[in-house]
C-alpha cells in the first residue's frame, strides 16, 4: 500500500506558513495594483507637503508698544516642559536645613471687567478660583528654577505644589479672619515637608516631596499669584468664545517664624516674570508691606505649566487631508476584485475565507503604517526648524512624546484604513464604503474640533466614535490646577492618548468581523 500525502492549496490552509504565504500573495496584489501604492504616496506627500506649507506660512511676533519684537522663549521647569512662572516673592537665603512658619489671616481680590461705561474701570473685587497665597522655598529667583510650596487658595483649598507639574490637595476651606490657615515648609536635605494647621498647634502633613536640584542655598519666603480669570460663554453657533482678564490677590499673614542658616533678614523682593512698560516700569506689578509683623503681599500671574500655544501635533496637520487617501486605498484593495470578479479566484485559492480578508487588513495596515511614519518622521523635525526661523516657538515635549505623536498619527493612519476596508468588505461597494469610513472617523473630529458643537457633545463624539483614535497625536496634557479652556478645539482630547486609539482599533476589528462573517455566510 502507498502512502499518499495530504493535498495543500499552494497558498496553504493551516499553521503559520500558511498564513504567510496568504500574506505574501496579498503584498502581492497590492503592490502590483495601479491604486495601493499610488494612494500611499499621494497620502504621503499630503502629510509632508501640507505640514511644510502651513508651517512655512506661520509667523509669530509681539508688540512692546508701537515696536514689534520677537517672542520671547517661554521658561523651561525642571522637567523641560514650559511654564508660567509669574508671582510676587519675598524672600530670604537658606543654607542647609531649615523651616517657615505663617499664619495667613486674610485673603482678596480683583478682577478686571469690560467697561459698562466708556473710559470708566470696571474692576470687581473678586478672586479667581486658584488665586493663591502661601510659603515656597525656590531654587533660585530664575524663571523656571525647580520649587516647592504649600499654600491657600480661593476655592481649592490648602495645596502642596512642586515643580510646576505637580500638585497635592489638603484639606478643603476658605481663608477669613475669623478661620485662618497656618502654614509650614520644612527642608531637610532635598526633601521639602509641607504642613497645615488650624491653630498653629496640631499639625496636618499635606505632602513631602523631593527637589533633586535643590542647592545648599535656596531662597524662602512668602509668595502671591493670581492666574488670569478665564471665561468660557457659548455661541449661537454651538462653539464657545474664551476671554482672560487680568486679576490680583492679596493676602495677609503673620505669626512669620523663619528658621536656619543664612535667615533673619530683610526680606529681597522680586516680582518674578514681570513685564516691562517701554519706560521700564513694570506692567501690573505686585507688592510687598510690612507693618509690625503683619504683612500684605500682593501678586499676579501663575505658577504652572504652559498648555496654550503651538504644538508638535500642529505640524501634522496634513494627516487629516491623508485620511481621506488612505481610506480610498483600505477600500479599493477589497472592492477592486469584488468589482472584477477576482474575489472568487482568491477564495477557491484559500477556501478559509476570514483568513484572506485578515491577510489583506494585516497587509493594507503595514503598508500604510510603514508609509504614513515615513511621512510624519520626516515632516515632524523639519517643520519644526522651519518654525523656529519664522519666530513660532513650539511648546517643548520630551522625545518620547515626539516619538509617540508621529508613531501615533501613523498608527491613526493604517488603522483607519484597516477600518476602510472592513467597510468596503462588509458592503462591498466603493462609495458606499468610503462615505461609511469618513462619516465614522474624519466627519466626527471635524465636528469635535471646529467649535459648531456644544462641549459636551464634542466631548461625547471623541468618546465614543473611532475619532477618539485622535487623541494619541494629544503632546500636551491638562493638568487640574492650570487655568485654562481644555476643550477639543484647543487640542485636548477626553481620552488618554492611548485609551483613544484602542477606541479606533476596537471599531476597526469589531468592523472586520463582521465583514468576516458577511463573507463566511454569503456567496461572494
């Protein structure tokens, strides 16, 4: 008797070379087709094209009076990000180890409004919700210097802040006359202690934390800033307008107790990034009195990071266009051999049907991620200098937040169109296919991002349609004690950055599957 070996399609029907053998024929097909590769390169060149045209259009600079400047560099924290660091700080050296005690007893503010009457101030006497006043111990008076404090604020009560990232929350409460705080910073080393108190008494830790950077002398001493009072008010339209006016707080405090080498002194005052009128005189300044161990400090400006301003994100702005590409050619490299009838060829080839359409998705997804990086690699770094020489400054992530932007917006990129193909799959008709895939993904972010719809519903769009895949391409993060409207139109997204993007791949898959089971149950 002779043994006769099983029958094995060429292109194989189990086990991983199988596969292989499925995929490679399926390369195939897309190489070699007048579509796949051209639509790669027409997205391609959207992405880099567009990116260098609107950043080679963007120019920034700043008046100072009748003069037009360049802008300045925002200041780096410790952690490189930029930052706002604008207050009001008197203060004393420190060498080594030590303490400051104060008891804050009063708290106010204002807040400057449009005029009701021409040439007459509107000033209400008011404080923005983070209005804060309280104890820091900074590294230097340089913008940016790594820092710690703990202090009050208007509606947020006491908070432990570091390093202008950072933020701990203690207990809750106004400050009055008749309820005041105490408040305490303790260095040991480079730990930085701070403590609140109702009576001076019993002491409540709010946070330590570490200040590597922290020198043998540091300066300590009592702080006020007042972050703009921002203002959010909807239009007709759906989308919303912000305005920022200028606001100030003062407190007062007293009970001072400073503790360690190098303190006891008069106090320096300096109001840290002041701008300057042309004559030199400072523009909104603070303040700074004392009178018999009571003292009234007032201040302007923040303490936090910069979440307002050009993004790495905005010199890919031309994925958007590459979308619509990449979504023709995800479709075609289905509903081409539907349309020749070449689909019946490929399926008595591989009888395992879900396995080919798998073969051409795992196919559409590498060719099109492989050239869409290529694209953002390349347009990332160069629209960036090119912005620098046009004065256009933009807010400074680390390399693994540029690396996760151009990886991500790739990623976006080969998924929607895995995405696309799933539909033209599914309904097996080019336009029908192609209006489902931009509907899906590009008409929901368009409509998040313009500002013609209502917040919530921006919010909700970019939640629960692939659009939320957007998200990964989000550089800067919001942060809940910076003042600031972090809404859709300004670049920030609900989801984290990788929780939006699962959202895209789990439509993409739940699509493909279903299209696997359209396939698995009807003739093709």
């Amino acid at each position: 008797m002779t043994a006769t070996a099983p029958y094995r399609s060429p292109l194989g029907t189990a086990g991983r070379d199988g596969f292989a053998r499925l995929v490679h024929a399926e390369w195939t097909k897309f190489r070699t087709a007048p579509g796949g590769p051209a639509g790669l390169v027409l997205a391609a060149l959207l992405v880099v094209g567009l990116g260098l045209l609107s950043a080679a259009g963007s120019h920034a600079s700043c008046s100072k009076g009748p003069v037009e400047v360049p802008c300045p560099v925002p200041p780096r924290g410790p952690g490189g990000e930029a930052v706002e660091d604008h207050f009001f700080f008197a203060h004393q050296p420190l060498r080594g180890d030590g303490s400051i005690t104060v008891r804050v007893s009063a708290m106010s503010g204002r807040i400057r409004l449009p005029d009701a009457v021409p040439g007459v101030r509107n000033v209400a006497t008011a404080m923005t919700p983070w209005a804060r006043a309280g104890l820091m111990i900074k590294a230097s008076t340089r913008q940016g210097a790594s820092y710690a404090a703990v202090m009050v604020t208007a509606e947020h009560g006491v908070r432990m802040q570091h390093d202008f990232t950072e933020d701990v929350a203690g207990l809750p409460g106004k400050v009055t006359p008749s309820t005041p705080r105490w408040l305490r910073l303790t260095r040991t080393g480079d730990t930085v202690t701070g403590e609140e108190s109702a009576d001076g008494v019993r002491w409540t830790k709010v946070a330590a934390v570490r200040l590597p950077g922290l020198p043998a002398q540091a300066r300590v001493g009592l702080f006020a800033a007042s972050p703009g009072d921002v203002r959010v008010t909807g239009n007709a339209v759906g989308g919303s307008t912000v305005t920022s006016r200028f606001s100030e707080v003062t407190a007062v405090m007293d009970r001072l107790d400073v503790r360690g080498a190098g303190t006891g002194g008069a106090f320096a005052l300096d109001d840290i990034g002041v701008s300057y009128e042309l004559d030199g005189s400072p523009h909104h300044p603070g303040g700074f009195r004392e009178s018999g161990g009571t003292y009234t400090i007032t201040g302007v400006g923040d303490i936090a990071p910069l979440t307002v301003g050009s993004t790495v994100e905005n010199t890919l702005a031309g994925a958007m266009f590459a979308l619509v590409a990449v979504i023709v050619v995800g479709v075609l490299s289905v509903t081409a051999e539907y349309r020749r009838g070449l689909v019946r060829t490929t399926l008595l080839a591989s009888p395992r049907r879900g396995r080919v359409l798998v073969a051409k998705a795992v196919v559409v997804l590498a060719a099109t991620f492989a050239g869409s990086l290529a694209a953002t690699a390349v347009t990332l770094p160069l629209a960036k200098r090119v912005l620098a020489g046009n004065g256009v400054h933009l807010l400074p992530v680390s390399a693994l937040t540029e690396l996760r932007v151009v990886a991500g917006v790739a990623g976006v990129l080969a998924v929607s169109a895995v995405l696309a193909l799933a539909f033209g799959a599914l309904l097996r008709r080019g336009a029908a296919a192609v209006i489902a895939a931009v509907a899906a993904v590009l008409v929901p972010y368009v409509l998040a991002t313009t500002s013609v719809l209502p917040e919530p519903v921006a919010d909700w769009l970019l939640r629960v349609t692939p659009a939320a895949g957007f998200a990964v391409q989000q550089s800067i993060p919001e942060y809940p004690q910076v003042v600031g409207h972090h809404a859709p139109a300004g670049g920030f997204y609900p989801l984290p950055p990788w929780a939006g993007f699962a959202v895209l791949c789990g439509y993409a898959a739940l699509v493909l599957a279903l299209a696997v089971r359209r396939l698995n149950r009807e003739d093709a």
